[in-house]
C-alpha cells in the first residue's frame, strides 16, 4: 500500500504532541511494508526520519506558495501524480476538498470547539484568521472518509460537538516512545541538580493544563523537604506561576526546568515521587503513557479522558477543590509501599499501549477507506488492537 502523509508539521524539531503521533505511528507503518510519501513546502526535519529505512519512503517539496494552494491544489495534484493509495492527515486539519483517492484524518479532539471557544472574545470569534481555521478544520473532517481519534472520550466530544456520525469514527489509542521502556540512567537528575525528592509535571503550562491547581495543592500539602518540579512551557507562563508560588511561599521550592531533552524524560520521570496530570481538558493524555512505561506514580484529574487512559494504573483526584489531591500527595509522600505499589500498577497498565498496535489499527482503517476490509469482523480486530480491555 502507497501512503501519503500530510508531513507539513515535521519541519520543527520538536516532539510535542501531533509530532510526536506521526513520527511513531511513520516509523510503525514502515515496518508493515507500507511505502510511504511525506508531502511539505518546507524541507521535513532530520530526526524525524532517522527511524524510517530509507527505502520505506519519499519526501516530496513544493515549490514556494501560498498554504492554501499548497493544500487545496498542489497536494492532491501530487497525490494523483504519485498514485496514491490513502491520503492520511494526522493533525486535526489539512485535507484537500477534492482528492482522487480515500483520505484519513487524524482528529485528536473537539478543544477548539469544546473548551477554547468559550474563552475568545467576540472579536476573535469573527478575525479572519479564526474564521479560516475553522474553514480548514470543516474541510479535513467533512472531506476525510474515516476519522481516527485517540480516545472514546474524544470520539464522544467529536459526535456531540461537531455532529461527525459515529460510524465514520475509529478510537486508535496512543503510546510512550520505546525509549521510555529502555533500562534508566543515573546522570540526569545530577544534570538537572534534582537533589531533593519532587513531585514531577511535564508538559505546557497554558491554561487548561490547570498548573496552579497543582501548586497550591502542592503548598497545601506541606511536604517538607520536597520539591515541585515543571518542565516544558513559555516562560511568560513561568512568570506568572512563579508569581503565585511566592504569595503561597513556597517560591524556594518550585522548579522550572524549560524544556528538556526528550531522551532525560525517562529518568525525570522515574525519580519522581510521583507525576500529576491536573489538566482540565485532554484528548489523549500521552504523558500518562510516559509515566507508566517508567512505573512512576500517577496522580491524574477525574476529567475528560484522563480516568479512560489511566484505567487502574494510577489515582484519580477531583478538581473541584484542591484537598483530594493535597492528600494524595501526602499521603504518597509518606508511604513507601504504597508509593511502590502505585508504580507497579501504572507499569502493568502501561502494557496496554503499544505503537505497534497503533499501527496494525490505523493499517486496518486504510484498508476500509479502500473498501478492502468491509466485513464487520474486520473492524472487531481493529477494536481489539486498538483499545483493548482495561
């Protein structure tokens, strides 16, 4: 099969988020025999390629245009020229109206619809700007033939919110990159100078990842001797949390790590006491799947799909106040058998998720967009893949 890949985000060196999900789900789909083109107008990052055989795929550059051309003519017009089998975009958007060939969108969640919305003013609901993407996003979802996202909860959001009938909706979950099961070094809590034990938070510090919940939580708790540790975020963001770690005093003891090297997660997270996820609004929670292939405890907000991921693998806490959570970190502060324990639940729920399965899953939705796997018994093993019983 011949697989073309929406590749536009894989000019930036990062791994958050959308990155992250191409760049494992490409290096799976390679060892399946899939050939696969990557399409862009600028030339794709090194390190997202390093894991593909170089046999396993193509890049393919436009010349200099404007982003709506690119996607609206230049990209199926390729497609054509390429023989494409399925068009698969995996970023929320980014699919052409018209294409000679089926088209797959990744849709990791309703967020723009469902929570930031509600915050626009009502001259940002009528800029140009977000009116044309909302126009893109309607194109990617209304002209896709399936639809994958990576939760059931997001799946709920996208048959509520954005009216997308439930039949054209698969749930593929996530995982952690192999390199979070690989054995853990000793040298990066030293590099980072962690001398303290800490409860650890990685990820960004926007609003609804609910950040102060967590420091005030953290001041309430009152672990002596324990640091607050935060990695990833713009520093304006930094600046005002900060601010409030100081009117609670606790300013001492709260870190700010900046962005850290993908291959120091690992240990960051295994010697922690524990990881805490207060986000108030999530579509997959793939820092969860972190925590869990290294057995770090997880402490994680009874909201949107958080509970779903997490299944028995780690502690839900409310967000409705602060004292849930406080305890738990007390309490995990405290004991050491129960801090064990909780880690060796969230490795045994880490085996739950796998790329490889992602994969086999996302393969079996290509062969439906192409009308060669109709039978209902198909779509029972891509289930099974998929999601498979807690």
């Amino acid at each position: 099969m011949k697989v073309g890949f929406n590749a536009r985000l894989l000019t930036a060196p990062t791994l958050r988020g959308w990155n992250r999900y191409t760049a494992n789900l490409l290096a799976e789909l390679a060892q399946l025999d899939v050939q696969l083109v990557l399409y862009s107008d600028r030339p794709i990052h090194p390190a997202h390629l390093e894991r593909l055989p170089q046999s396993a795929y193509q890049v393919r550059l436009s010349p200099a245009m404007r982003y709506l051309q690119w996607e609206q003519v230049w990209l199926p017009q390729q497609c054509s020229k390429d023989q494409i089998d399925v068009l698969h975009c995996p970023m929320n958007f980014g699919l052409p109206a018209f294409n000679s060939c089926p088209q797959v969108l990744t849709l990791h969640d309703a967020i723009d619809q469902v929570y930031y919305a509600k915050h626009l003013s009502l001259f940002q609901r009528f800029s140009f700007a977000y009116r044309q993407s909302q126009l893109y996003h309607w194109i990617a979802r209304t002209r896709s033939t399936h639809i994958i996202t990576v939760s059931e909860f997001s799946k709920r959001d996208l048959v509520e919110h954005l009216k997308i009938p439930a039949s054209k909706v698969s749930v593929i979950y996530e995982a952690a990159d192999d390199h979070f099961y690989r054995s853990i070094a000793d040298a990066v809590r030293s590099q980072y100078q962690l001398a303290s034990p800490y409860v650890f938070y990685v990820g960004g510090l926007e609003q609804r990842k609910n950040i102060p919940f967590l420091v005030k939580a953290f001041a309430e708790a009152n672990l002596q001797g324990v640091d607050l540790v935060l990695a990833g975020g713009q520093v304006q963001d930094q600046n005002q949390l900060r601010l409030l770690a100081e009117s609670l005093g606790i300013a001492e003891r709260i870190r700010f790590l900046g962005w850290v090297d993908d291959r120091d997660l690992p240990e960051l997270y295994a010697g922690a006491l524990c990881f805490v996820y207060a986000s108030e609004y999530e579509g997959f929670g793939l820092q969860l799947c972190e925590a869990m292939a290294v057995g770090c405890p997880i402490l994680a907000a009874q909201a949107t799909c958080l509970p779903e991921v997490l299944g028995e693998g780690g502690i839900l806490f409310s967000l409705e106040n602060t004292q849930e959570l406080s305890n738990c970190l007390r309490y995990i502060n405290a004991d050491p058998e129960y801090r064990s324990s909780l880690g060796q639940r969230a490795k045994l729920r880490s085996q739950h998720f796998s790329w490889q399965q992602t994969a086999q899953a996302t393969l079996q939705v290509y062969e439906r967009a192409l009308g060669r796997s109709t039978k209902s018994q198909a779509f029972k093993r891509t289930a099974s893949l998929a999601n498979p019983d807690c």
